[in-house]
C-alpha cells in the first residue's frame, strides 16, 4: 500500500501544468506515492472564485512568456508559446478521463500536454486529440467515444466542483492524501519533502 496518495488537478490550457505533467510521476514513483491524474476546468474554477486568470493581466504576460521558456529550458522540455490561446479544452479534459487511471492515463495526458505546448496544436479539435491519443498507442476514436458520454461529463463537473469546494484556486494543484495542498510547479519540491519526511 502507498504510504501517501497525491491527486495531480490540471487543465491544458495551463503552460505551468504541463511543465509539472512531466515531472510529478516520477517524484511520486521516487517517493512511493500513489498519483492520480485529475483533469479538471480551471476555468469553472476561476469563475466560481472569482480569479482573474493570468492571461487577462497585460502586466503580467510579458513575464510569464519569458518564465516559461526559462523553466522549459532549464527543465530541459520542449516548449513553443502558443499562437491560439486559449483553446477549448473540454473535449481533451474527457478524453483523458476517458482512459483508465495510471499507465494509460499518464500516456494520454502527456500526449495532449505536448500537442499543446511542444507542438503548438488546438486541442479543442477532436482529429487533433485523435491524433495524439494514436500516436501513444491509445484507441483516439474509442477514447472520443466514451468522452461523449454523459458518465464522462458528469465525473468532469464532479472533478472541477470538488477541486474548488478544496480550495483548489489554480493548476496545478496537488492534493495529498485528500488534505494537504500544493499549488504551482514551483512547490515541486516541497511536496517531495512533504512526501518523504518521518
């Protein structure tokens, strides 16, 4: 049994989820936690907070498009600033809760987090999501299916009220143990510390 259960809350429109996307299934792997990938819409959040997203602050963006090339490099990730900003992301969200969580899960995810920020692709295009679930040697139209249910769309309402009835305010979030919260990838390795102290 895991000593320690970390749900990872993300959404892809998040340039700084994707840049945790890659790194905290190792740290969990490294640490012996249990991860759950739980897509949600941080915008749904947003307005229930009533956050204003970064994206809407000019004072911010020249900084932020500098800090994620910055954090990418020094990751050593691919990364391109987007051209379409933002896109739908709820068909690419179901689509991921569409595959099982763990090992097919993850591959989705990572596959769509590259689509959108390695690649610069829209994932609000199924062809596109399609694509990219293929290419990791997933079943895209099978997976497109079963995010068209009404199961699937109801359990990514129920992921995003829950995230903000946690106080989940942006992505990503990480959620340990049902309890204590982490937010920003830059809290990485504090949640390691978290994870591994006596």
């Amino acid at each position: 049994m895991a000593a320690h259960q970390v749900k990872f809350y993300f959404d892809y429109n998040s340039p700084y989820s994707y840049l945790a996307s890659a790194r905290i299934g190792p740290l969990c792997r490294e640490t012996g936690a249990e991860l759950l990938w739980m897509p949600f819409v941080i915008g749904g959040v947003f307005k229930e907070k009533g956050v204003t997203p970064p994206f809407q602050l000019p004072y911010r963006q020249e900084y932020q498009a500098q800090d994620l090339q910055d954090l990418a490099e020094y990751h050593q990730m691919s990364y391109r600033e987007r051209t379409v900003f933002l896109f739908n992301p709820i068909l690419s969200l179901r689509a991921t809760l569409a595959a099982p969580q763990g090992e097919q899960r993850e591959r989705a995810v990572h596959a769509l987090f590259a689509g959108a920020f390695a690649q610069d692709l829209d994932l609000g295009q199924a062809e596109v999501v399609r694509a990219l679930l293929d290419g990791a040697g997933l079943d895209g139209g099978a997976l497109l299916e079963r995010a068209g249910s009404q199961d699937i769309k109801d359990e990514l309402r129920l992921i995003t009220s829950e995230a903000a009835a946690r106080g989940v305010f942006g992505a990503p979030t990480f959620i340990v143990d049902d309890e204590k919260m982490f937010w920003g990838q830059d809290r990485m390795d504090l949640l390691r510390w978290f994870l591994t102290r006596g």
